[in-house]
C-alpha cells in the first residue's frame, strides 16, 4: 500500500481552529485532496460493555432539550437563513459597529445580514428573500456548523 503525503501544518491549523471554536470536527477540500479532522466528545452516558462481548454496547442517549427541538423547528422554518459553512458569526461589520440587521427591521434580498468567518476569511451572508427579520437566533462571535440556522426572515 502507498504512502499518501499529508500536510501536518494544515492539520495543526485546523485542530487550532477546532480548539478556538469549540467545533467537534472541520475539513477542508482542494482539487483532489482532502483533509477532514475531528474531536471526540464524549457521551453523556454510556453501558457497560462485558468484556467477552463481541457487539458493542449502546450508548443512553439524553432527552432532547426544548431548545434543540425549537433549533429543529427554526431550521425548517421557510425564511431560515442557514449557515453555508462551518465559522464564527458576527452580527456587525466590526466590534463597537452598529448590527447588519436588528429583530423587527426590513431586509431586501442579498442584503448582507451578517459575517461567518472561516480560515481566516470574512464571508457575507446575504438575505434569501425580502422580508422582516423575526428573530436572530446566534450571538456575534458564537461558532456555528454548516446547515444551523442563524436568523429567520418572514
């Protein structure tokens, strides 16, 4: 079996970003590469496992709390802007600036609502569709994960 180089500085620069961002696990593609590292964490509870077992043990699952459930009911929502990356959200432009968008206020489609930073880099989240922003659902400088919702606009 061949060897397959890998580059240990991306590897640490992502496990530096995993720490920063309390994120479970990152990864990143270019071209036909691809480098994915992950964090365990660990459960809330788990069996005991016989040592002669030979099927492992399943692990308790907690009960889902009303703040997950309602996470579950935003993302479905029709005017959830979800989060198109793994980052850190910013809700103004810079610290001490006034918001993009506040609760209540009008938003025009492409209008930028917020910042997702990523490796570094900036990126605008723009509005999905016209409307009145209802609820802002993350905290400037909060990690998110792809697919989270951030805000909804009705």
């Amino acid at each position: 079996m061949s060897r397959i180089p890998f580059d240990a500085d991306a590897i640490r620069t992502l496990a530096g970003i995993l720490v920063e961002t309390g994120l479970s696990e990152i990864e990143i593609a270019e071209k036909d590469s691809r480098i994915r590292v992950a964090r365990g964490v660990a459960p809330v509870q788990a069996a005991p496992v016989p040592v002669a077992a030979t099927q492992a043990a399943p692990v308790a699952q907690p009960a889902p709390a009303p703040a997950a459930a309602a996470a579950a009911d935003d993302a479905q929502h029709p005017g959830a802007v979800l989060s198109p990356m793994v980052g850190v959200a910013y809700l103004s432009p810079e610290p001490g600036a006034p918001p993009f968008v506040t609760p209540g206020q009008t938003v025009a489609v492409g209008q930028t609502v917020l910042l997702i930073e990523a490796m570094k880099t900036f990126n605008q989240i723009k509005a999905p569709k016209a409307g009145t922003v209802a609820r802002i659902l993350v905290a400037s400088g909060a990690p998110v994960e792809y697919g989270e919702p951030l805000m909804v606009i009705e």
